[in-house]
C-alpha cells in the first residue's frame, strides 16, 4: 500500500442537500485525511474542460449543466491507496446500483445527481488535482 492523493468532488445535489459533513465523515471514516478543500462553483465551461474526456457521450451536455447548476465542494484527499479507497467508498456510478453502505447508496439521487466525484486512477487524480489546487493549498 502506498500513500496517494486523489480528487474528490461534493456534487450540487449533495450541497443543495447540505450533506457535505455527512459525506465527509464517511471519509475520515476510512482513513482518508481531506488535506485540501474548497467551495467553488464552476462554468460550464470549466465542467465541460473537466469532463472532456467524456465529451462525445450522451450525457455530456446534461452533466456539465448540472455540475455548473450550483455550488461544488472539491477536496483532496490522503491515504493508502487512496484512489481505489475512495472509488470503493463512493460506490457504482449509479446509486441504484451501489453496495450498501457506499456514499452513492446513501446519498445519490440518480445516475447523474449520484452526489460525490473520484479519480480513477493515480494519473488522472493529479491531472484533476491540478485543475482545482495549486501545490501550496495542499496542507497534509
Ligand atoms: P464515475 O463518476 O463513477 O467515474 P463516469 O462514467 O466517469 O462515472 O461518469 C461521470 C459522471 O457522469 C457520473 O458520475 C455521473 O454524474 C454522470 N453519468 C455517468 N453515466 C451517466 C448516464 O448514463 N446518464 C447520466 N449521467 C451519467
Ligand atoms: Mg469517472
């Protein structure tokens, strides 16, 4: 196991729902430590430069208008692997399809208000990282 960093972001149906203390506990439960955190709320422009890597899906439009629909909590997070830790906590995609007990069971609206956004693996977690933080924001 190593130490990793990865991004975390609190979705708008989960600030509108004001639950980001709740979903943050599920972190610290697991050991992840938010080493950096702040409210923003984005274009849709920057959703749509987020998500390019989704862009020729059918949900890409609908996606980034809700990611630009509200405000957005987005965070780092530190632990032992903890891009594979976080995915697991988050749960499937689709909240309807979650494990019991994952953040998106719990707290997910639908496939696409499913509350919490991962990294999926180390590369793209420091591409993401780099898109919200800058280095002297990540106090570990
Ligand atoms: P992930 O967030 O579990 O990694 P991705 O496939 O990367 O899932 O999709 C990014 C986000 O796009 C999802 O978290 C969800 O908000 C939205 N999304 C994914 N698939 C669909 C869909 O079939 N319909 C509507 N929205 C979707
Ligand atoms: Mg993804």
């Amino acid at each position: 196991m190593s130490e990793q960093k990865t991004l975390s972001i609190i979705k708008p149906d989960a600030t509108a729902r004001n639950i980001t203390g709740s979903i943050n506990a599920r972190f610290e439960q697991a050991g992840l430590r938010i080493i950096a955190q702040k409210r923003i709320s984005i274009s849709k422009e920057q959703a749509e430069k987020f998500y390019e890597i989704h862009q020729d899906k059918a949900f890409y439009d609908s996606l980034c208008e809700y990611m630009s629909s509200g405000p957005i909590v987005v965070q780092v997070l530190l632990g032992n692997d903890a891009v594979a830790k976080n995915r697991e906590i988050m749960g499937a995609t689709n909240p309807a399809n979650a494990a019991i007990g994952t953040i998106r069971r719990d707290f997910g609206e639908s496939i696409e208000h499913n509350a919490v956004h991962g990294s999926d693996s180390e590369e793209n977690a420091a591409t993401e990282i780099a898109f919200f933080f800058s280095g002297i924001e990540l106090v570990g």
